[in-house]
C-alpha cells in the first residue's frame, strides 16, 4: 500500500474539499409513489426517502451524474433513469414530480450565499401535477406570487420576519383551494415553500415550507 508523504497528504485533502464544492438535496414530490431509494452514478446516495421528505444536503464535486431512482430495497427497473449536471459552486435540490408511470427530475437551483438583506425573502414552485397555474396571496387578499403553472418556480420576494398566512387560489379566482397558516419567517433567511400533493384526490394538496441556511 503507497502512503502519501504528510505534505502531499494535506495537498491531497485540500484538493478534496476544492472539488467537493457543491450540494445536493433530494426531495420525493411524487404523491403516488413509494419510499425510494436513489443513486448516483451507481451509488447509494439516499436511502427509504418518503412522499413529502427532503434529505439532507450532500456534499458533491461537480460535473455529470446519472441518477436512478427505485422503490426501496429494489435494484431493477428503476422508476426514474436520468442524467443531472451540477455545476461547481452550486447547490441544488433535485425533486422527484409528476405522477407514476409519468415521473421525472427536475433540478431546483438553490442561492449560494448568505441572504443579508435584514428580511426573510420567499418563493413558490408549483409541484402539484394536477393543480392549475395558481396564485399565492396573503390573508388580507394581498397578491405575493401570480399565475404560476405546475414545474414552475417564482422569483424570492423579500418581505419583513414574521408570521404569515398564505392562500393558494386558482390563477385570477378567488377561490381559496389551501391555507397555508401561522408560518414563520425569520430574517436573513431563504425559503422555498413547494405546493405537492393532489386536487381533490388523495394525498391532498398541500405546502412544503423548506428553509435553505447558507
């Protein structure tokens, strides 16, 4: 076995961590499916990952990945057989959507520095595969996010920490179809809240806050 002198060692580990540059998260959004497991180029990288769960982030080099998804415990016939390019300094969540036999990867990009800006600053994707495009609104009727269609993510708006009551309405109704109540937002922080779920069907609609610490 060959061991690294100690300064080729430390050479060694700091060009690890160079490369090790990005993160990923995964997310399962896909309301009829089971636990999964997913890998990466053939590794085991999320393991018995649930409707609705997000796993923690994973430190990655990048470049070029080919991710398999699979009811868990499983090795054949992957539900999902795709490639993802992560470039370097990026961090993404990579979501599982859609509805079996039609489920696909969609990668979310995610901010890669520190939100500075006093306020707590949000954004909505619409991961819902039957819902219409939809509006979001604050209780006082106050539109935050108009007329955003499934697999479509809108603009971070920064807005005071606090708590906060959202509605989900029907693009240009006011139809209330869920109420989002008593979230908290607290300042100099990212969030993404994801609409997952079904209209009228089960699992029910329903929101994912998702805080994204940098």
């Amino acid at each position: 076995m060959y061991y690294y002198p100690y300064t080729n060692m430390l050479a060694h580990c700091y060009m690890m961590q160079q490369q090790m540059n990005s993160k990923i998260r995964v997310l399962h959004a896909v309301p009829n499916a089971p636990a999964v497991d997913v890998y990466a180029n053939d590794n085991l990288i999320v393991r018995n990952l649930v409707y609705k769960e997000m796993s923690p982030y994973l430190p990655v080099p990048s470049g070029n990945y080919n991710i398999k998804v699979y009811p868990t415990g499983e090795t054949t016939n992957p539900v999902i057989d795709s490639s993802v390019y992560i470039p370097a300094n990026s961090v993404f969540n990579i979501a599982a959507i859609g509805e079996l036999p039609d489920i696909s990867l969609y990668p979310i990009q995610e901010p890669t520095s520190a939100n500075k800006t006093g306020m707590a600053c949000i954004r909505f994707i619409h991961l819902s595969p039957d819902a219409p495009p939809v509006d979001i609104k604050l209780s006082d009727g106050s539109i935050v996010f108009s007329n955003v269609p499934f697999k479509s993510i809108a603009n971070y708006t920064c807005v005071p920490s606090g708590t906060y009551t959202f509605r989900v309405n029907p693009a240009g109704t006011d139809n209330v179809v869920l109420t989002v109540p008593n979230v908290k937002l607290n300042p100099n922080t990212f969030y993404t809240v994801y609409a997952v779920g079904l209209v009228g069907d089960k699992p029910n609609l329903e929101a994912l806050l998702a805080a994204e610490p940098r």
